[in-house]
C-alpha cells in the first residue's frame, strides 16, 4: 500500500543505467535494472521507495507514447491533405507534438494529434475545409455575458445541478469493486452542497470541507455507479487596488510540498527574474501571472505522474495544460513569498462539462482571489484583452471544485497508487486484489441544470 508520503521520493535522482535505459524507451530494461537493485538488498529507504515509485511511472509510459511518428505523419497528412515531411520537422522542432523514445524510435504522444488542432488554429482550419474536423468555432459567448454580469453587479451567485457517472467494462464475471466519485467541497466560492441521489444508498460522504471531497461506494463491475448533487456558487468580482495593500501579509501556504512544488535553483532564479525588485504580493503575483499567459503555450500533458517535477518542466519546456500552468504559478507565488494554493475539478459551462484546474493566491486585506492561467492565455492568444484581465483575481461562475489542495489523500484511502495520485476529477476505482486500470472505466459529468445567472435565463438553452 502506498502513502501520500510516499511521492516525495520522486525528488531522489535514478542511478546512471536507470535513466540511460529510460531516455531511450528501453522500459523493459529500466525494470529489470531496478529489480536487480532491489534484489540486492541494502538500499537506503530513500531509493527503495523511489524504484518503487519508477516502476509504476514506467508502465504508464508504454501507455502515453504509443503512435509511431511515421503513423503520425501519414494521420497528419490525411487530416491537412497537403502536409508536407518539412511540417512534420518543424512541429518536432517547434516542440508542438509531444514525443518520447520507445525502444529507440521515436513514438508521438496518444493525445497529441487531438492536441495540436487545438493549440494551432491555422491546422484546425486546414483539417476543417477538407471536412476531417469540426468547425473550431471561436470564443465561447457565454462566458462574456458571465464576466458582464459579475462586473456589474459585483456578486452573482447560480444554482447548479450535476450527474457524475461510472462505468467498468468487466473482465469476466462480476466482481466487487469500490469506487470514488468527485463531488463539490464547501468552500471558498462554494456553499449549500446536497447530493440528492445516489446509485448506492450505504455510499460514504466525505466531510464538507473535505480537501478532495468524494463519495465513496462498493458494489460489483457490471454495475453504474453514479451521484446527483446540488450546489451554489458566489463569485465577487474582484478589482484591488495595489496601494491599499497591508504590509502585514500571512505566511500560510508558502511552504514547499514535494515532489512538485519546490523552491529549485532554477525556479528561485525564473521569480527573481520575473518578479525583479517588487515587494508589493499583489504586483507580485500579477507578475508571475502575466509572465505564465504570455510565455507558457497551453497544451496537454502526458499523466502528471510520469514527471518528476512539474512547475520546473513547465518553465523549461515552457509548456503546460491548466494543471501544470497553476502548479507553476502556486510555485513561483510561494517563492515569491505569496501565499498561493490549489483549486480544480470541473469547469460547468452549459453544455460543456470538462476538468480544470486553477489557483488562489492571498494579499491581505483582500483576502483570497483566484487566478485562471490557462484561461487568461487562451485570451491572449485570440486578443481578448477584457478577459486576460478578469482572470487575475476572477474566476467565471461556471465551476464546480472537488479539490481544496493537491496531492491529498481521500478520507477513505485506496489500497493502490491511485490513477492520478495528486488530483481528484476522474474518479478512483479498485478491486480487492489491484486498481481498475484506465482503459476499463469511463466516467461521465453531467449538468442537469443552472439557474440565478441573468446570462443564462436569456438563453433557454442553457437552463
């Protein structure tokens, strides 16, 4: 069984054959080498627990690079029709595909053909005239009318209703299974929370105020396990003034929390950069924050346990999803001597229920706001000044957060490495003997209802 206190090893370094082996995608290799070391005996407890640790990160990784790059270019050109080898090259170069060795040859991330239409509008477009993707479309509306809403009134609070769903496709015969589910925590924006349904009426509920709140249910794999819930969120807008800032500023959340969020020589020296000669927390964070949307390009990740220090992969390969943009800007905040701290689970826009994760940073005496890095860049991107500014210190109302912090274990714990052991969005599930690998379960999020925004009353759809 493994403890939380476990992944602070991923900070001790692999032995020399260990990492030749795993650069060039000889995992195999890598896992004999860490068994024979293991099989030895007499290791310090530092790098048993790591080898321990390695092996896991290692089998996901023949999982995350898994298309062969010749594959991937021939995908690229059915998709673009005219896309040529020099274009392959450059998105290599550009670091635009994400790619690893495996057994030598070059492999392309599962997810980053599907990313790169994303993340490259001009690619989009190509695939979309020769009718091989959807119409990208543009910004979403909704969310301008949720911005006007709150800078006019100041506060708005909504009601929403959601369904979160799983399924488990057996292997054979029914077995027992025991599931986690993510549900809100009260807090922060979030208050008034009712689950209102349950596939499973002995389910255990987390405390409200759970750090990553969940329901936690048994029954056997042929079986839905799904949860109803209510809740209401009250977002202030948020607009402070720098010169009404307190000197007297709190230390809480501005200790480091290994593996990932960590005071690194190259870290100190990115915020030293950044940050120059400002003593102000406010101009502080919003100089990390505007550092990160105008030099972080948004794309996903492979899972985040296969790197061993996030917020420094970030800075260096100057990339990052909505999770790792945050991690960064919580690390550097901390450096900065900030207090900064974690939020995530689902944005719940209408009609589009997905996972996210943003942050929080402090500065008395406005208290906690919250800061979107990934959404502010997505604004930058496509010249939307209005909202780059609103998601410093703002968040939209459309968010449901499970997590109150990262790396945090569930009240009830599993017996394995969870899937993802720092965040809480798509659920957990184990059987008595092992966990249920990925590919065996789905989780679905589903919005029901809103209600109480203006925005959305005008737009029937949406409700």
């Amino acid at each position: 069984m493994y403890s939380y206190a476990d992944l602070k090893y991923l900070s001790v370094p692999l032995p020399e054959d260990i990492t030749h082996a795993r650069e060039y995608g000889d995992y195999d290799l890598a896992l004999r080498l860490i068994e024979r070391k293991m099989a030895g005996g007499s290791l310090p407890e530092a790098l048993v627990k790591r080898f321990e640790l390695e092996r896991e990160i290692l089998r996901l990784m023949y999982r995350e690079y898994t298309i062969p790059e010749e594959e991937a270019f021939e995908e690229l050109k059915d998709g673009l029709g005219d896309f040529t080898r020099g274009e392959f090259d450059e998105l290599i170069l550009n670091h635009d595909l994400d790619w690893a060795y495996v057994k030598g040859m070059r492999h392309i991330h599962r997810d980053s053909i599907a990313n790169l239409y994303k993340i490259r509008d001009d690619l989009a477009r190509r695939a979309y005239e020769r009718g091989k993707r959807e119409n990208p479309g543009g910004p979403s509306p909704i969310l301008d009318a949720a911005i006007a809403e709150m800078k006019a009134k100041g506060q708005v609070t909504a009601r929403f209703k959601m369904r979160t769903e799983m399924t488990i496709r057996p292997d054979g015969a029914p077995k027992p299974v025991r599931v986690w589910l993510p549900i809100p925590c009260e807090y922060a924006q979030v208050r008034n929370v009712r689950i209102t349904a349950c596939s499973n009426p002995g389910a255990h509920i987390d405390a409200p105020q759970a750090l990553q709140r969940t329901v936690c249910m048994e029954g056997t794999d042929d079986q839905p396990f799904w949860v109803e819930y209510e809740y209401e969120t009250c977002n202030t807008y948020m607009n402070p003034d720098p010169a009404k800032i307190t000197e007297d500023q709190p230390t809480f959340y501005t200790e480091e929390l290994p593996p990932h969020i960590r005071f690194t020589p190259y870290l100190r020296s990115l915020c030293s950069e950044i940050v120059g000669q400002e003593t102000n927390p406010l101009l502080k964070a919003k100089l990390i924050y505007e550092y990160i949307i105008h030099h972080i390009q948004y794309s996903y990740m492979r899972a985040y346990f296969t790197m061993p220090m996030i917020p420094e992969h970030a800075a260096v390969n100057q990339r990052g999803d909505c999770g790792v943009q945050a991690l960064l800007f919580i690390t550097l905040c901390r450096i900065a001597g900030v207090p900064a701290r974690w939020q995530s689970g689902l944005c719940a826009e209408p009609g589009d229920v997905g996972c996210h994760d943003w942050a929080q940073f402090y500065a008395a005496p406005y208290g906690w706001m919250f800061c979107d890095c990934s959404y502010g860049g997505s604004a930058v991107r496509r010249g939307m000044k209005e909202r780059e500014d609103f998601y410093f210190c703002n968040i939209d109302p459309f968010r449901m957060p499970a997590n109150a912090e990262y790396q945090h274990d569930f009240e009830i714990p599993p017996r394995f490495l969870r899937y993802d052991p720092y965040d809480n969005q798509l659920g957990e599930a184990e059987y008595a003997d092992a966990p249920v690998v990925k590919t065996r379960r789905a989780i679905n999020h589903r919005m029901l209802s809103i209600s109480g925004l203006e925005c959305c009353k005008e737009r029937p759809e949406y409700v």
